[in-house]
C-alpha cells in the first residue's frame, strides 16, 4: 500500500512539474509573439520623401510604445511595403502582408488611388486598416456606404474637405481675395480637394479663374506660371504636394509670379527642403496640419525627438503616422483585447489626445477636424524661417507680400 502511495505521489509531482514546465514554455511563448502591423508607403518614386518620413514617425512611436511595455504584453513589429507610389504594388503589398505575414492591421498609405483598393483587401479579409495620408473622402465613405463590410476601415489623416478648410482661410482671412487659381498635381485627392475648395470660394464669393493639372512627376511648369501671370488671381492654392511642388515653388519665384500663393501641406512644410531652396521659398505660404507650437503638450516634445533623431519634421503624414500608430494601440488597450471587432468598438469611441489635436471619430470613422479636435496653422517662409499666419491665436507675423506682388 505504501509503495503505491509512494508512486501515486511522484506521478503526481511529476505531473505538476510537468505542467509547470508546460505553462512555462506556454507563458514564453505568448510573451514572444509580436504585434504585427503592416506598413504601406512610398520609399521610391516621386512622393517618397513624404513615405520615408511616415515610416520615420511609425518607428518612433513604435520604439516609445514598446520601451513602455508594448501593446498587452506583446512588442509591435512594423513590416514595412514599398508600394513605390503605384497602384499594382500597394495591392501586392496589401495582399502579402496580410496573408503571408499575417499582420494583425494594416497602416500607413500617401496615395488615395492606392488607398481605395487596399481597403477592399483589408475590409475582405477583416483587417482593420489605418489611413494616416490618403485623403478622397471615398475611403471613409464606404464605411457610411456599408458599414457591415467597410468598418475596419479608420482615418486618423485628413480628408480632402479638411485640406480645403486649412487652405481657406488664406484667401479668406490673409488674402482677403476676390479670386484664385488652382494648381495642382493630376491625381484623385487632388481633383477631389479642387471641387471642395471651388464650392467652399464660391460660397464665399470667391471667383474661381481656373485650374492647371500636371502628371505628379513634372518637373517644368513654365507654361503654366506664365498663365497664371496672365489671369492675375488674387491668390494662387498650390496642391503639388510631392517632389513637384519644389520646382514649381522655385519657378514661380524665378519667373516673379506677382499673385500670392498657398501650399497645401506636402514637400513645403519640410525644413530640408526650404534649407536647400534658400532665398526661392521666400514669400511662399504653406497650410499644415501641424506645427511646432503647443497644440497639445505633446507637439513640441514629438518635434524635439523627431528632429534630434531624424531631421525637423513637417506638418502632416508624419505627424498624423505618429499619432495614428498611437490611436491603434490605445484602441487594443482599451478593447483589453486583440479581438478585431471589438477594437474597432473601442476605436468608435476612442478620445485621444496626439501630438496634432484630439482624436475622435465620426460615423464614417474619419477623425473630425474642427475646433477642439484636430485643426492646423498657415504659415509663410522668408529667410528659411517659418512666420505662423493663422490663426491668431498663435500667430508670430502677419503676411508679408513680395516685392514684385501685385498691387490691387
């Protein structure tokens, strides 16, 4: 009796050692397992200037979130995709990701032609998907469209309605313009944003003169400057947000172009490339997203640590990529899950505040961009130096027109 006693026992010690050891490996193993999030951006081609800065502010934020424990335990992984600005790529990508890395969401995304078709892919296979670019106000419609099957789909970016309030106030409020031209790259969010702007100036009484539309990669617009020297608009919008909007700001300097121009949020709001343009960015205004002012108490720290790693950085996609792989990870926290529906419930109801502004989604899942939420600045260079024009209540100067300006 008492030597099965005896073996009953040790089978028993054995048995939970066993398990102990089990739970152990099982314990290591969870711990191992990383939060993948799929990145997609431009890294080559003509906006990947605006890609590389993306994927900059994805890994800074993602190094900070996993010095500090990471996401429920687990450490993210970005697994970055060059899309290379082209369509057939981003859907590659999209498609790889997904299905051979198995990430757990995707991000990313500076093209809205590429974003369109991605969110197809993420809605089909049930992964939420962070747009922190793209701008048509079709990617966020479709959640309005069919909620059920598009519900993944999130916008911690701006749409394109919001690109035409934060250039408004220039022709409104600087300006005090009568009319505008329209410049601007040939691409969806860019036709899409000109239709807004046409109906948000003609609300006002602003006369529309007429509009250029250039392949995304030009690089001489001489013929176009010279039309609008012709037209005389009161004010000039520019979108070529890319590699484009740098020879056209330089030729429009060399040419003496007289009306006042705005640049949308782009290749304009980088330092480097106001460094390397020197006196020919003189005059030219620009409208962000953001800005190294105290928006919130984190804009000023994120800037300092960005530029003391990277360089200085702009005022949109990288900004927006900071704070959008914020949003994602706060929503897994407060789901306390990584059950996909029920982040996107926490998502729904998420108020976060980021270094741009506070974030809160509407019905389309688009994060609002209004007074108390996410808003922008203008601002205007001279001597490689930013002025903030608007608004007031962070204004440094007023607008200072050029000296060959036209004179009304």
């Amino acid at each position: 009796m008492k030597r099965g006693f005896r073996c009953t026992r040790e089978m028993g010690v054995l048995v939970c050692v066993a398990f102990v050891i089990m739970f152990g490996f099982i314990l290591q193993a969870h711990a191992a397992e990383k939060l993948k999030i799929g990145v997609i951006i431009p890294l080559t081609g003509p906006v990947a200037e605006g890609g590389t800065r993306m994927l900059k502010a994805f890994e800074l934020a993602r190094d900070e979130i996993n010095a500090k424990g990471g996401v429920l335990g687990r450490e993210i992984e970005l697994v970055p995709w060059d899309d290379g600005d082209k369509v057939e790529r981003g859907i590659t990508g999209a498609k790889k990701l997904i299905d051979v890395d198995n990430v757990f969401c995707l991000a990313g995304v500076y093209r809205s032609g590429i974003a369109l078709p991605v969110s197809d892919i993420a809605a089909n296979s049930k992964k939420i998907f962070m747009v922190t670019d793209a701008a048509s106000p079709d990617i966020t419609g479709k959640v309005l469209q069919d909620y059920n099957t598009y519900k993944y789909i999130f916008r911690a970016a701006a749409s394109t309605d919001h690109f035409a309030l934060i250039v408004t106030p220039f022709l409104t409020d600087i300006i005090k313009a009568k009319s505008y031209y329209y410049m601007s790259e040939n691409t969806k969010w860019t036709q899409d944003l000109g239709k807004t702007l046409r109906k948000f100036a003609d609300e006002k009484g602003i006369k529309f003169l007429g509009e250029s539309l250039s392949d995304p990669g030009a690089t001489e617009f001489m013929s176009e400057i010279t039309k609008i020297k012709e037209l005389k608009p009161d004010a000039v919008v520019c979108t070529l947000a890319g590699a484009g909007g740098i020879p056209f700001a330089k030729q429009y300097y060399d040419m003496k172009a007289g009306s006042p121009i705005v640049h949308a949020p782009g290749t304009m709001t980088f330092k480097s490339v106001i460094d390397e343009m020197k006196e020919k960015s003189d005059y030219a205004s620009v409208s962000a997203f953001c800005w190294d002012v105290a928006i919130t108490d984190k804009t000023i720290p994120f800037y300092k640590k960005y530029t003391e790693k990277y360089d200085r950085p702009g005022g949109y996609e990288d900004v927006r990529s900071y704070d959008g792989l914020y949003v994602i990870t706060e929503g897994i926290k407060k789901a306390g899950t990584f059950d996909t529906e029920k982040v996107i419930s926490a998502l729904e109801k998420i108020e976060y505040k980021g270094v741009a502004g506070r974030y809160v989604f509407d019905k389309s899942h688009q994060a609002q961009f209004r007074d108390g939420y996410l808003t922008g600045v203008i601002i205007e260079w001279k001597n490689q130096k930013s002025n903030i024009l608007y608004p007031a209540n962070v204004a440094t100067s007023k607008y200072i027109p050029s000296p060959w300006s036209i004179k009304k």
